[in-house]
C-alpha cells in the first residue's frame, strides 16, 4: 500500500492541490529547549517531529495542528522564561532596597 498520493519523484507528485507541507518550527523548538523552559520545549519538539510523517500520511489537518502546537509549545515556553526572568529582575531589586534600607540604619 503505497497511500493516496504518489511517492518523491513519480509522475504527479505535488499535483495532489496540497502543496508542500507546513512549516514543523523545528528550529524555534530547538531554540527554546535549549536557551528556555525544558519541560515546555521537549513537548514542541515533539509536536515539530510529527509534522511531516502527518503529512506524508495524508493527514493535512492534523498536520496544521501539531505545526500550530509546536508553535504554541515554543512560545509558552519563551513566555515562561521571560516571566521567570522578570520576576528574578523583581526579586533582586527588592533584596538591594531591602540591604540599601537596613544598612543605611546601621551607621554610626
């Protein structure tokens, strides 16, 4: 069974009105695990990784899901970091007003 549409190559090919498929934002998956939240990036990957077998299965629905969750799976895990980081800026702030306030109490 070689499925609906005819392989690489063969007569036909791209000539099913789908076009090539959608972008699997691999590269922002990878970007995110790594330089971002772990646990939120690995789950993009993922998503990214069924992309194209989706796809090539005739799939084309599911296909824009997991690229559209991929997507949001990177940009939760952007989000997340950027937050953390805002309240680590917040924190350290409050702990230099809080030193600056208790030291200046202190001299002689």
């Amino acid at each position: 069974m070689t499925g609906p549409y005819p392989p690489p190559g063969a007569p036909g090919y791209g000539q099913n009105g789908y076009g090539p498929p959608p972008d699997n934002n691999l590269v922002w998956a990878v970007l995110t695990t790594v330089l971002c939240c772990l646990p939120l990036g690995i789950v993009s990957i993922v998503k990214s990784g069924q992309v194209n077998s989706l796809w090539f299965q005739g799939l084309h629905a599911e296909a824009h899901q997991a690229a559209a969750d991929a997507r949001k799976w990177a940009l939760w895990s952007a989000i997340t970091t950027g937050g953390l980081l805002a309240l680590y800026v917040v924190f350290i702030v409050v702990m230099v007003v809080v030193a600056g306030g208790s030291a200046s109490e202190y001299t002689p």
